[in-house]
C-alpha cells in the first residue's frame, strides 16, 4: 500500500452494498461551518490531539512521537481521570517544545465515574483547531502524523475527492497492537497514578521499530500481576476528521458510556449517513530498527 485508499462501502441491512452516499449533505453546509467555526480562533493550531486515559502510563509515547513529529503546528488536548499527574505531563511537555491547550478531568456524568465518550466531549470543548485527532494513550505516531493529516485535508490531489468532500471525510490509522517485552516493564509504575510511563525507562521509539511482537487484539492474561499489563500498546492507532463534522454529528454518543467502547466507530458511521467517507493514508516511511 503505498497511496491513499478508501474503505469500502458500508454493507445494507440484507448485507449487500449499495451505491455510494452522495455529498448532497456536503453542500447544505458552508466551508467555514464544515471547518468549524474555532478555525479563526486567534492562536488556534491546525491540528489537535485529544487524548483520554484513566490508568498509569501511557503519555511517554504519546508526548516522545508528538516531539518528533515533522510539522509542529499541533496542541495537545488531555482528559486525564489520574489528575495528581497534571503538572507532570504539563512540565514533560514544555521539556519536549509541546503547546498543551488544556489538561483536566472529565466532566461529571449520570452514571458512573469515567466513560470515553463523556471524556472525549469533555475534551472537544477545550480544542481550538480545525482538525481533530483522537488517540488513546499507549499509542506511538508516526513522525509524519501532523503533516499526514494536513495533507489530507488542505492539499489539492488527484487521488482523493474535491477538498470540499474531505471536509466530511474520516482519516483512519489502523490498529496494530503489541505486546510488551517483560523485561521492558516496570510493574511497580503498573498501579503508580503519578507516572507517566510503565517502562523502566520512557518509550522513545516505535514498537515496530523496537522488533516488539505482535499481540492478539485483546490482548493475553498478564497472571503475573493479576490485571491486563499493557498488551495494549498501539503503532499509530488514531482518527481524525475536522471540527465541523464532529459538530454535524452532535460530538460522541455519550448513551454508549454504558459500558459499549466504540466511539471511534460510533463517529465514522454517523459521518457515512452524511455522506462522509473512510480513508487510509499511505504507510510512514520504514524505521531502522532501534538496538
């Protein structure tokens, strides 16, 4: 795979495919309103990253890939439950040259103390930027992520639909998972609220890149610490789409905090109903492997 792809048409009811939904919603909404309207926000970035966690770990490699990527116009956005670590993420990230637009918990909910949907409409209030990221924590972007999702979105290609239609378009990296290494773990830092790494020492390069192994999508038993050690760990898992569309479809069913993890999914098929299409970017460059 080496150019842009579209995922294919959502099957109907009898499991068949019908024609391909039209942008007719694409033209009842003015550019700027698809944009967002926070695009002309004084000192918004282009791209924001949201992130939503409530366990230990996990922001080591989302703050290492972010400091390396190739295009700094971006602002991180953070929902964290483990609020003692606010002031630890805030100082790592002016470390690393980061523009972090908020860090908070989430707002409070009817049911419950943390639901993901709730946490990412928690999350959208505070962004500013046109294009919007939506990635877990334990997840390592490509160096080429920002500059991906610019190029999707601004840059006039034979390849892809009219830049009108990509207002409504979903950009999808898929989900590679791995397993982590034993003798990579910390397990005290497994239960450390504080932390911002389960590691021994902080990620700093991707698991492909480190020859980890892949895993089983949910990941194996961890019998060792009686609880999930962090199977979890994802190349590049993200999705984006522009402000305007999250705001066409009213932001994140929060009525799935009932116990139902799919709102990235959730997102990309309410977008189809608007006409709103799934695309693949081309792979990243090929790392060395790190020794």
């Amino acid at each position: 795979l080496s150019s842009w792809t579209r995922q294919r048409r959502y099957p109907d009811a009898d499991g068949t495919c019908s024609a391909d939904v039209t942008h007719s919603h694409a033209s009842q909404h003015g550019r700027l309103s698809l944009m967002g309207t926070s695009a002309t926000s004084p000192g918004a970035t282009k791209v924001s990253i949201l992130v939503c966690t409530k366990r230990p770990g996990g922001m080591d490699a989302i703050l290492n890939s972010l400091a390396a990527q190739t295009d700094k116009e971006f602002e991180v956005v953070v929902v964290d439950e483990l609020f003692e670590r606010e002031d630890a993420i805030r100082k790592r990230a002016k470390e690393l040259g980061i523009k972090i637009g908020a860090v908070s918990v989430s707002k409070p909910r009817r049911l419950g103390s943390f639901g993901f949907q709730n946490a990412w409409n928690t999350g959208l209030a505070a962004l500013r930027s046109r294009y919007i990221a939506i990635v877990n924590d334990y997840t390592w972007l490509p160096a080429n992520f920002i500059e991906t999702v610019v190029t999707f979105y601004e840059e006039d290609r034979s390849d892809l639909p009219s830049l009108d239609q990509r207002r409504l378009g979903l950009l999808s990296f898929p989900i590679i998972q791995y397993h982590v290494p034993e003798d990579f773990l910390d397990r005290e830092k497994l239960l450390n609220r504080t932390s911002l790494t389960v590691f021994k020492e902080e990620i700093n390069a991707s698991p492909s890149s480190l020859q980890w192994e892949e895993s089983d999508p949910l990941g194996p038993r961890d019998v060792l610490a009686g609880h999930f050690k962090p199977h979890w760990f994802w190349d590049g898992q993200a999705m984006v789409a522009t402000r305007g569309a999250i705001e066409a479809v009213n932001g994140f069913d929060e009525v799935l905090d009932l116990g139902n993890d799919c709102h990235m999914q959730n997102i990309r098929d309410r977008l189809a109903f608007l006409g709103g299409q799934v695309w693949l970017p081309p792979p990243p460059p090929p790392r060395q492997h790190v020794r």
